[in-house]
C-alpha cells in the first residue's frame, strides 16, 4: 500500500508541475518542471518568445526572492496581413504573494493620454503604432506602449506579455476550448461567428467563438467597457483550463502556437522562480476597469480619464503592491 501511495503522490506532483509551466506560458509566468517536457519548453520559452526590452530594467532577483509584487502587462495586439496593429487589450496584471490575490486592471484602448517618446495626446492602443513606424521593429511598439502605460498610471512594470489576438482562436483550441460565465445575451453579427448566438450564463467558447467573444463592441450596453469584460473572463477561462490534467496531451500544439504569437520578457529561469513564490496567487482574482467619458476631439472618439480616477488607479496598484498578508 505504502509504494502504491508513494507512486500516486507522485504522479500527481508530475501533473501540478505541469499545470505551473503551462499557466506560466499562458499569461502568468508562474511555472515547474516536468522532466519529459523540460527541453521543449525551455526552448520555445528562452529562444521563440523571450524579448527583452528597453524600457523595462531587468530584475530576475525579484522574482527569485519573491516577497514584492509584480506588475506585468498584458498587450492583446490586433495585428493582421498588412497591418502593423493596435493593442485592443490592455490589462495591468499584479500578483502579490504576501497576501496570494490577483489583480486584473483593464485600460480602455481609446483612453487619451500622452504617447511617451512623441510627446503628442491620442489613444493609448496607438503607442503600439506610433512606435513601430518611428523605429521600425515590434521592440518599438512595445516600449512606446510600456512607456505610456507606466506614465498613464505612474508606475514601473516588471514585465510584459504580448499576444498577436490572430492567435487566440488556435490558442483556445490547442488547450481544448474555454468555459466562461457570459453577461450578457447576444447574437453574433460580425466577421468570426456571423449568426452565432452567445447566450447569458456559463458557455463552453471553442476558438472561433472566443475571437468574436472578445471582439464584440456595439451590441454590449457598456460598449468597450463590456468587452474589457469578456477579454478579463478569457484570460481566466484559458488560465483555468490550463490548470485541467486535459492539456498535457496538447503540449506540441500549445507550445507552436505561444511561439509563433507571443512574445515576453519572462526568462524561462523567472518563469521558475514565480513557481516558487507566485503560484499561489491564483487563489484570489480581483478585477477593476478604468472608466471615463466618451468625446469626440477633431472627429475621433476617445475615453477622457478623469485626473482623480487615473489617481484612484494607480492608489489601488499602490494599495494592492504594499499590502501583507
């Protein structure tokens, strides 16, 4: 009984380190070993989506030590054929393992706020393109849009996360489709789903469904807020279904599809560490959306943050990161 006990116990250690890689690749960074797996991973990790920066100072110490919170960035960039694209999603991600809460901070993509580096007003998803076309590489992009967001917020991320959104419906397939709890009823009108009617409640999205889930403006009463919504309850669902012993069997095609749509500055070795010190977070998901008004200036349409609910935002970052347990 004792090595039949033992050989269980072990076999599931095997499947919870699995469970940590596979959260880390996603969008967490919280991640273990798994023997069989070790070498492929790394690989994809440190050689297909490692991407250091500029304008974040590297600090692998943080994560090895693991007693300060860490805030990362999430870009969901709509990035198609002929097109250098935008970040449609832009979500603050904060893990505090003194207290294992995890906080979700969405920014309204047409927010306008000062585009770091060109010292201009105009929406915050165009620092993406704007630093593209006046630095020619996606590394601009992304440091513009680090810059801007650590200046919008005042406050020094530790990392990012970006995903090409082209990507998302291989990504929710490769992890086997994806369950959420839907606000709200409609039926779909655009490009991905066209007649496809997303029901209220708890619907099980494959990933063409999810692409028009997320995509979905005119047709949500709060408009972008609404979608900031659903893009939050889909990082949780793949997060979620990450977490399911039903993913081990679909590592090549997660794997090949992270590669070849996602890039961060997460170290394979800093993915480790969060496993030690991070994995906990997950515990606890707290959710924020900073709103605004909408007007029109010179034709275009933006979300104007007022000053005290830009300072409300960054006081609960600042709350959120000093707060022990």
């Amino acid at each position: 009984m004792g090595k039949r006990t033992d050989y269980i116990k072990k076999k599931k250690h095997k499947r919870l380190r699995f469970f940590f890689i596979f959260i880390t690749i996603l969008f967490i960074g919280v991640g273990g070993y798994a023997y069989h797996l070790y070498n492929e991973i790394k690989r994809t990790v440190d050689v297909d989506i490692y991407k250091t920066v500029d304008s974040i100072e590297l600090n692998p110490k943080k994560a090895e030590e693991g007693k300060e919170t860490l805030h990362i960035l999430l870009m969901g960039v709509d990035e198609r054929i002929n097109d250098i694209g935008r970040t449609d999603t832009l979500i603050l991600l904060s893990l505090n393992p003194n207290t294992d809460r995890m906080q979700l901070m969405s920014i309204p993509r047409d927010t306008r706020t000062e585009i770091v580096g060109k010292g201009i007003q105009d929406k915050i998803n165009h620092a993406y393109p704007l630093g593209i076309a006046a630095g020619g590489t996606e590394k601009n992009g992304i440091n513009m849009t680090i810059a801007t967001v650590e200046n919008f917020l005042d406050i020094e991320l530790d990392y990012y996360i970006k995903m090409n959104m082209e990507g998302l419906p291989q990504l929710v397939d490769a992890v086997g489709g994806i369950t959420v709890k839907n606000p709200i009823s409609w039926v779909d009108s655009g490009y991905y789903k066209k007649g496809y009617h997303y029901k209220k409640g708890t619907i099980t999205l494959d990933g063409e469904q999810s692409i028009g889930y997320v995509r979905m403006r005119k047709q949500d009463p709060e408009g972008d807020v609404g979608r900031n919504k659903r893009q939050r309850l889909v990082i949780q669902g793949i997060i979620d279904k990450g977490a399911s012993l039903s993913s081990i069997n679909h590592i090549d095609e997660i794997l090949h599809t992270l590669g070849n749509n996602m890039s961060t500055n997460l170290s394979f070795r800093e993915m480790k560490d969060l496993f030690t010190n991070y994995r906990n977070t997950r515990k606890h998901v707290d959710s924020y959306q900073i709103s605004g008004r909408n007007e029109n200036i010179n034709g275009s349409w933006y979300v104007i943050v007022p000053e005290e609910e830009r300072q409300k935002a960054h006081e609960k970052l600042i709350t959120f990161h000093d707060h022990q347990s």
